[in-house]
C-alpha cells in the first residue's frame, strides 16, 4: 500500500501503538519512535529506542512493500497491548 494507503487505513482501523509516536517523513533520534522514511533511494523502517537513537529494521526498494511491512509490525504492535 502507499503512503497514503496507510495512513487511511491507521485512522480507519484506530490501531494503538502505546507509548510510540509514528514519524513518516523523517529518521529520527528521539525516543520511542516507530517509522519509515525514504532515504538514500530506499524506504527505511525503523524504530528508536527509549533513550534516543534508531535502528533500521528493514530497507525496503518499493513504497508498497515498505507501508505493507510497517503496517504489519504496527498491527502485531497493537494486537500485543490490545489483547
């Protein structure tokens, strides 16, 4: 799905990440951070941990497969604080 895609389908689906913020445009070093951004001509999704810094779990070449990862990971994020 692109951006776009997953965005609607967050709001429409109410899926809570917990004491996560998500970032979409950017890498980012603030804490508690779960995300994806284009850079370096691939899509990166990663995460921050709770004093600062990031890691990259997973470059992806295609926007699609980036947004269909990250909504996964944020899915299984919510179904483990949800249940």
């Amino acid at each position: 799905m692109t951006k776009q895609e997953f965005l609607n389908r967050y709001e429409a689906e109410k899926l809570n990440i917990g004491e996560y913020i998500m970032v979409l445009d950017t890498i980012t070093d603030e804490s508690l951070v779960i995300g994806c951004a284009h850079d370096q001509g691939v899509w990166k999704v990663y995460k921050t941990r709770e004093r600062g810094g990031h890691y990259i779990i997973k470059e992806i070449s295609s926007e699609n497969e980036a947004f269909d990862f990250l909504y996964e990971l944020i899915l299984s994020r919510h179904n483990r604080i949800n249940n």
